[in-house]
C-alpha cells in the first residue's frame, strides 16, 4: 500500500510541475503538523491522502499533503482561457481536464514501468559485482599449483622426516641379531638417530653423484703377462661418433673416418684402449660392440663412472646467449688406477679433465663431414708420442693444450720437423759426396806416390 501511495503522490508531484513548471512547488511551513505547498499559479493540496516522500537521499519522512486539484485545475483553465478567449471557456476547460488526467495516468504508468525495471536492473548490477569479486577472489592455475605444492612440501616433511629417521635411524645388526657398535653409539638416542639418517642420505648422494667405484679399471697387468706402456681413454660420442638423422632411416650412429686406423695402429702393444662415455652403458655398449669388432677396445667405462657437476655457464648476451644452467660429467682420473704420467685423455669438453688438464687433449666436436682427418692426426700423434717412449706425457700435452686446436698445431710442427729431416738428409748427403770425392782424391795421388817411387 506504501509502495502504491508513493507511486501515486510521484506520478501527481510530475504532474503538477508538467503542468505548472518547474520551481512551483515550496514548502509553506516546515514545522506546520500538516504540510502546506502552494504554487506560482495555484496551491494544490492532495486531501485525505497519506503519502510517503523520499524528501531527500537517505531519509525518508511522511508527510501529508492537503491540496485543491480542482483549484489547480481552475487555474490552469484561466490561464487558458485568458490565451484562447472568452468564448471558448467550456470546451478549454473540460479538454484540460482530460489532457492532464491523461497526463497523470502516462506517468503513473511510466512511475510503474521504471519500479519494476529498476530492481531488475540493480540485481542486475548487484550479480554483475558479485561476479566480478568472485573473478577477483579465484585464483589462477598457477596460484593454485603454489598451493598445492606448499602443502604437499608440509606433508612430505611432516610424514616423510619421521619414516626416514625410522628407516635408517636404528643400528644395523649381525646375523644374529646382536647391534653392530658404530661411531654413534656413545650419543643420545635421538641424537644417533638423526646422525645415522644423514650419513645414510649422504650415502645415497654419493651414489648418485660420486664414481661408482674407487677403482674403475682393474690392476695393472705383471709379467709374464704384458700390459702396454701408455693408457688411451678416449670419449665415444663427438670423436669417434656422432648421431645423424634421415628422411630414409631416421636416427643412426655415424662412424669418424679413421676409427680403424686409430684402432688397429695405436692398439696392443702401444696402448690401453679405454671408451669412457657420460653416456648411459645401454646406449654406449651396443653402439661400441658394432664400431670395434676386431676388438682392440680393453675396457669401457660409462656414465656411473664419471662424477656429476651441476654447472652454470654464464653465456653472451651480445650474441643472444642468456645464462642458464650447464650440467656436465666430470672424469676424474686418480679413480683411474693407473700411473697418470702415461695417461692421455682424448675429450670434446675441457671440463671432462679439469682435475688434471695436463692429461687431457681437447678436440672440436665432429660435424659429421666425412672429409674429416682429425683421427688420422691423433694416431700420427699418439704414435710418436709412444714410439720416442716418453716418460710422462703431462709436460708434452699441456703444450699442444695451450693451442685451440692441438692437432693443427701438431700438423704444423710435424711438417716442420719434416722439412728440417729433409734439409738434414740433404746436407748429410752433401758432406757424404764431399767426404767420397776427398777420398777418392787421397787415394789416387797414394796410388801415383806409390807408381812413381817403384819406377825410382
């Protein structure tokens, strides 16, 4: 009822200023029980009619308006009248009457319509918001992961700290059961616990990162059996191999050229050959049985030998190279067993031997051309290296390693050399004509001495 009352004293108050214009209305008296409003024209008042007026933004107040629509009315037929004439007062009057009780009906009308669109219209807006807040409070994928991974790395300490303590805390015992004393034993109980679950743990790591053994290759041979002077241990992938692909076969292992030669030449009785690879042995061991079939090969060593180094490499942001994380597989060769002064390391990464580069020769990785004579220059080398029977290699190869390329080095010296033999032989052939010619010489005038006393 409210709501109808306010919707008819609205659509009356539109009137009534449509009608008399705007800035008619005022109020007479504030503090009056009744409130009386009068117009420029005319006062209306709205008898026996209790209505509700929103005066103003968040107050709403009852009021009572007490007015003569037939007052407004006449007013407005004298206004017109005075405009049309006095003849036509009749007919002015009761068509001002329909216009405005046709006005009033258009706007209660209107009043009615905007009511009912306006609530829509503000749940609308309300839904609207709370769909954006609800926008606003979900979070995103990676959010979410966040958090899923936080409370998975709670559980995983709370649940899997005391598992482990459980697991390898206690001490280990014989066959009989009887505990096994150990450096922890004389410590609290807590506290021996703790202390054995890390060594155990560090264990694991050293498994994981550290050699797989503290001797990678077996003793030394002794007589009566022979064991070759110089130990060879050469890298598979990038010197001897290297993976190529096809529309026809897709992805195969090509073969350097030279591997035969380098095999059958620098083989028993010059050197131990040695295939140590950072590849896994089931890629490795296949691939080695097919390029060795004569198998001048001694030993293979694989990925488990090699020590694993998290490396970072810096790059070069003038050339687009950004830093990022560059693991590696280090070799280190006191693991060896084997006297390092006859060691030669053969490897396409300087940090294979950074333990002890001056055991280590440094090649450019093969790009698969097969105009490539990189392996005929290392059998040259090598074979000189063990036919002058040198005594440690580590002062020859920290030479040729100061060289970005140790075997166009090695080639240069070696056509060097050539040409000083050449020029040697020469001169020696020289002398040894100048030496026969004297000879010749000496002998004659004896010959003629000897000729020319027996005539005497």
């Amino acid at each position: 009822m409210a709501g109808r009352l306010l919707s008819k004293g609205a659509a009356w108050k539109k009137v009534a200023v449509a009608v008399c214009g705007e800035n008619t209305l005022s109020v007479v008296n504030e503090n009056s029980k009744s409130k009386q409003y009068s117009s420029c024209i005319n006062s209306f008042t709205m008898r026996n009619q209790r209505l509700c007026v929103n005066n103003y933004p968040g107050k709403v107040q009852h009021r009572t308006f007490h007015a003569s629509l037939n007052s407004l009315i006449e007013g407005k037929l004298r206004h017109f009248s005075s405009s049309t004439g006095p003849n036509n007062e009749g007919s002015t009057k009761a068509g001002d009457v329909s216009i405005i009780s046709a006005m009033f009906k258009d706007q209660e009308k209107k009043d009615d319509h905007t009511k009912e669109d306006k609530p829509e219209a503000e749940s609308k807006d309300d839904g609207e918001d709370d769909q954006g807040n609800k926008e606003k409070s979900k979070e995103n994928p990676f959010q979410r992961s966040q958090r899923y991974a936080k409370w998975m790395l709670i559980a995983t300490f709370s649940f899997g700290t005391p598992a482990l303590i459980y697991e390898f805390g206690p001490p280990r015992r014989d066959e009989q059961g009887n505990i096994i004393p150990d450096r922890y034993s004389n410590d609290y109980l807590p506290i021996a616990y703790v202390k054995r679950t890390f060594r155990e743990l560090a264990m694991v790591k050293d498994d994981i990162v550290e050699p797989s053994s503290p001797k990678l290759l077996p003793d030394a041979l002794e007589y009566p059996y022979y064991q070759p002077p110089y130990t060879l241990v050469i890298e598979l992938f990038g010197v001897l191999l290297q993976p190529v692909y096809d529309t026809v076969h897709g992805w195969r292992f090509k073969k350097r050229p030279g591997i035969d030669h380098l095999l059958e030449n620098l083989s028993h009785p010059l050197y131990e050959i040695v295939i140590f690879t950072r590849e896994q042995g089931m890629i490795a061991f296949p691939l080695i049985d097919q390029m060795d079939q004569k198998q001048h090969i001694m030993y293979r060593l694989f990925r488990d030998a090699a020590r694993y180094k998290s490396g970072f490499t810096i790059g070069n942001v003038t050339k687009g190279e950004l830093p990022k994380l560059d693991p590696y597989y280090q070799k280190d060769l006191k693991y060896l067993n084997r006297d390092l002064k006859r060691v030669v390391v053969v490897d396409t990464d300087k940090r294979a031997t950074e333990l002890q580069p001056n055991n280590g020769i440094t090649l450019k990785p093969w790009d698969g051309s097969t105009a490539d004579t990189e392996l005929f220059d290392l059998t040259a080398f090598l074979h000189t290296l063990a036919n002058n029977e040198v005594d440690d290699v580590r002062p020859v190869l920290e030479h040729y390693r100061s060289f970005d390329d140790p075997m166009v080095a090695f080639r240069m010296a070696r056509a060097q050399m050539e040409q000083e033999q050449q020029k040697l032989l020469n001169d020696l052939q020289e002398n040894k004509g100048r030496s026969a010619a004297v000879g010749t010489g000496i002998t004659s005038m004896g010959v003629l001495s000897r000729f020319f006393k027996s005539r005497n």
